[in-house]
C-alpha cells in the first residue's frame, strides 16, 4: 500500500471517528428543567442542590400528607423533569457533575440520590405504594418519620467520614427502613418492608455501589407517572 493510500485512509478514519463520537453532554437545560420541576412541586429554593435535606423533605412531605395524590403529583412533576432533561439526563442528575460546579462532594450525593430514589418510586416502587398508601404515608410521619430521618442521617454522615465502612452502615440503613415500614404496615405486609429496604438501598449505591446489599422480599412493579 503506498503511502499516500494508507494517509488517505487515515485521514478519512480519523473524520469518521470525529464524526461518530458523539460530543460531551452540556446539561444547558438543567436550570431550566430544574426551574420547572421547583414550579411544579411548589419548591421555593433556587439552588436545592445545595441544600439537599431541604429538597429531600419538601418531595418527601408529598407521601407523607397527600398520600396517592402526592406521589402521583411527584411522580408527574419527575417525568416532565426527566422529559425536559432527554438524553442528558443520566449524565447531567450525577454527583461529578455538581461536583465541577463547586457543589461538596456530600451534598452532590445527597441530591441525586433524591432523583434516583424519585426513579424508584414512580417505577419499580410505585404499586407497593399504591396497594399499601395508608399505612405507607403514616411511616412517613410522627415517630416512625423520625427514625427514618436519623437513620438516614446517621448513614450518610458515618458513611462520608469513613467510606471503609459504608457497607457496614449501608447494612444497618436498610435494615433500619424495613423495620420501621414492618412496624407501620404489619408484620404481614412483606412487600412493604421490600419497599423500605429498596427505598435505602437506592441512596446506598448512588455513592457505594461496590455494596452487596439486597432487599429479598416480595416485588410488585409499576410504571412512572
């Protein structure tokens, strides 16, 4: 092959590559996306990335006070979001990238494990709620609510100052949301403990992934929305 073939082909090569590579993602719509999804859900705070307790609350008071009309209403607002967001959405909703817009390393965590936790309960998540919204809604709430907050709390903490020992705590995390959704529903009410385990186990892997921890009780599926 002469040369002036082979830098031919080469050429022409390198342009297809160039071509069919496709170019990083911008996540120009994020603000806007994010703005809309603020209006819908009646959240007040520009920059919830930085305060992610705050924006954690605000979506959860939606299963604990409005019941099927919260979640719904969540789950509307999560899949007009995830619309607006297209094929962005998995690389803009991910730690690194609030990470290079100066948002801590925990809070950026924080934040989209909301959105993968909003994944799973406007999906896999949904009918269990469905079936079982009284009892569910009222774990949300009083005192159950509160120990689902400081073991929350407690892992999140723990687990970013000694990440050797995530799993460990990532266990007794989930453990802590079966519980406490066994202690609202019942004993017999197996599918909702299953929710509560996932429920955890979704902001486990957001940050742990390499964590073998499995939620084994029954599975209902639904759709988002």
């Amino acid at each position: 092959m002469s040369f002036y073939v082979l830098t031919l082909l080469l050429g022409l090569s390198g342009r297809i590559v160039a071509q069919t590579t496709p170019a990083p993602p911008t996540c120009d719509n994020y603000m806007t996306c994010q703005a809309a999804l603020n209006q819908e859900l009646n959240l007040t705070n520009p920059q919830p990335w930085f305060y992610p307790d705050e924006f954690r609350n605000k979506v959860e008071q939606f299963y604990q006070q409005q019941g099927v009309k919260g979640i719904r209403t969540v789950c509307k607002a999560f899949r007009h979001f995830k619309g607006c967001m297209g094929s962005e959405y998995s690389a803009c909703i991910a730690p690194s990238y609030f990470v290079t817009a100066s948002v801590p390393i925990l809070q950026s965590y924080q934040f989209v494990s909301i959105f993968n936790q909003m994944h799973y309960v406007c999906g896999g998540g949904m009918q269990i709620y469905l079936d079982n919204e009284d009892c569910m809604s009222t774990t949300w709430g009083g005192e159950t609510g509160d120990l689902l907050n400081a073991c929350r709390f407690s892992f999140e903490q723990k687990s970013d100052k000694s990440p050797d020992n995530a799993c460990f705590l990532a266990n007794t995390f989930t453990s802590c949301f079966e519980q406490q959704f066994q202690q609202g529903c019942g004993l017999n009410a197996r599918d909702t403990q299953f929710w509560g385990c996932e429920y955890a186990r979704v902001e486990v892997f957001t940050r742990f992934p390499q964590c073998e921890v499995s939620c084994v009780l029954p599975y209902a599926g639904g759709i988002i929305g």
